[in-house]
C-alpha cells in the first residue's frame, strides 16, 4: 500500500534543498504524481461496491436501490450521454437541476 505521509515527507525534505537540477526534479516527478493520485480521490484500497440506499416507490427507485452504485452511475452517464444527443432540452433540465443541488 502506498504511505502518502512518507511521500510527503520526501517532498518536502527534496524541497527545502531548493536544488532545481534535473535529476531533483525527476526525483520529485513520480512523488507529485503520488500525491496527485491521492488529491484526486482515487481509492487506493481494494474497491469494495456500496449499496444504492435509494428510499421511495417509483419504477427507477426500486430497480436501482440495493445495486452497486458504481454500476448504476455507468449506467445513468450512458443515458445522459443518450439524452444529450436525442434530447438536449430535456439533457439541459437535468443538468440544471443537478448544478443546484
């Protein structure tokens, strides 16, 4: 597993040198790239499906709730994608409301 604090650590021990050479920077390269991973959110431990905890009585409630949710976000950016094509007003409702929430 990667120690994100050790890599840190080495960041800032390469840093404080101020040495600015190539051969630093191609040092620091991969270890920003380390810390970038992390930043963005990118689970670094085994990927384990979370449940739809989806609450209500509609049809697409009911046929998403107790799924893997990254499997149904799959499944709902094809149908955006889908809507955007064949209907952009109705894509364009949807994103709207979604930037409000």
């Amino acid at each position: 597993m990667i120690d994100f604090d050790e890599i840190e650590k080495e960041i800032i021990k390469i840093e404080s040198s101020r040495d600015t050479s190539y051969a630093t920077m191609e040092r620091l390269a991969p270890l920003y790239c380390a810390m970038m991973y992390k930043r963005l959110g990118v689970n670094t431990e085994a990927y384990e499906p979370q449940a739809v905890n989806a609450m209500g009585d509609s049809e697409f409630l009911l046929a998403v709730s107790g799924k893997d949710s990254t499997k149904a976000w799959a499944v709902m950016n094809e149908l955006m994608d889908d809507l955007m094509i064949g209907n952009k007003r109705v894509y364009d409702r949807v994103m709207d409301k979604l930037r409000r929430v």
